[in-house]
C-alpha cells in the first residue's frame, strides 16, 4: 500500500498529491486538459474525496 497526502492549494487552483518517505514526491492535478498537469477526470474525483472528508477543495464549475 502506497500512504499518499492529498490538498487543495486555493491560491493556485490545483490539487496536490504528496508522499513522503525515501521515494518521496510531490506532483499537482490541474482541471485544465491543455496544462501540462491536466487531468480534469482526476481533478474532479479528488476534489470529490477532499469534499467528502471536509476539507478545502474546489467549488464544482
């Protein structure tokens, strides 16, 4: 099992998703398909599961 953080950064408008340890990594979702990071199916489901546990996430357009 793979234990990931997952937040939602209003400033930028992007969700993150964090791992800690030796294989460390940080990485951003973007909802924007032209971005280089973008992936709105992904955006979407994540920003679903940070709505569903109370935390920040962003508003569904």
């Amino acid at each position: 099992m793979l234990k990931i953080g997952v937040f939602y950064k209003p400033d930028t408008g992007h969700i993150h998703i964090a791992h800690g340890g030796e294989e460390g990594f940080i990485t951003t979702v973007s909802p924007d398909p032209a971005s280089k990071r973008g992936n709105p199916n992904l955006y979407w489901h994540l920003a679903d599961c940070l709505r569903a546990k109370g935390m920040p996430a962003p508003d569904k357009e």
